[in-house]
C-alpha cells in the first residue's frame, strides 16, 4: 500500500506518543487517560489538525497544526506547526515532507498568510525546514511555566 498522510484518529494515539517519545524529554510520558482526555480535546479544537504519515500501515510521523485567528494581514490567520516528527528509522523517506506538505495544504485552504514553528538546533533540521522552503527569520525564545503556577488566576 502507498504511503499516506492524513489527519490522525483516535486509533492512532498510542502510535503518535510514541512518535512523540523521540523527541528530547521535556517532561514524563502521559498516562492513558491522560492521552485519551487530551486528545479529546486536540481532535475538537476548531483549526487543529494532527496529521500523521502512515507507511505500509505504520504510522511513521507526525505533525500537529493549528490555524490561529490574526489581527494582522487583512485578518488573515497563521498556521503554527509543532511537535513534527518522523521515526528514526522512517528517516529520508519523504514522510516529513509529506507531513509538511499537508500542512501547507490545510494553510492554504483556511487562507492562511504564514506558517510558523521552532525547529531544533541541530543543522539538519535546519537544512530540512530550508529543503521544504522555510527561511530562518527570527530569534525563538521559550519559558517553561512551572507546574504549580497551571491554574493560579491573573
């Protein structure tokens, strides 16, 4: 069967942690319930679309994608991607950019006028996001918000 991406269902969570497990730890894997409430909410969320890349039935990356409204641009919103990832061992094989060219296709059907992400350090993620069109234009910053504060009022 052909390689394909499309946007993840409920039966592709656990595949899609595992993805996600291959990024650098930022905090400790979820619990199930945990996933299944959070993807309850992510396969909701007006303008989030997770995609995923399945090759020979294997789900071999990820993508999440989010259209945010904008109040520049004529109101045209942005895309923000995260969280892109491919199994090491599903590398160079045209999922990731299957994965972003999915992406720019959701981009272009809500009118978007940018997409936008942060990429790691590394130079070949850097040579990718070139490969794919991106350029590097800004400086990213990132605070993490301690967990007690979650829930504290304004």
């Amino acid at each position: 069967m052909p390689p394909v991406t499309r946007p993840a269902t409920a039966e592709d969570l656990d595949a899609v942690l595992s993805l996600l497990g291959e990024l650098p730890p930022d905090a400790p894997p979820l619990t199930a319930a945990s996933a299944a409430r959070i993807w309850s909410e992510v396969s909701g969320q007006e303008g989030r679309t997770l995609l995923v890349h399945e090759r020979d039935g294997i789900v071999a990356g990820t993508v999440d994608c989010l259209v945010v409204p904008w109040t520049f641009r004529d109101g045209r919103p942005v895309m923000l991607v995260e969280n892109l990832v491919v199994a090491e061992r599903h590398r160079r094989s045209g999922a990731g950019r299957s994965l972003i060219r999915s992406a720019e296709r959701l981009a272009r059907r809500a009118r978007c006028h940018r997409i936008q992400l942060l990429a790691a350090g590394d130079a070949y993620v850097h040579a990718f996001y070139r490969a794919c069109g991106f350029v590097s234009c800004a400086d990213g910053f990132r605070k993490h918000v301690p967990s007690w504060t979650v829930g504290a009022s304004l």
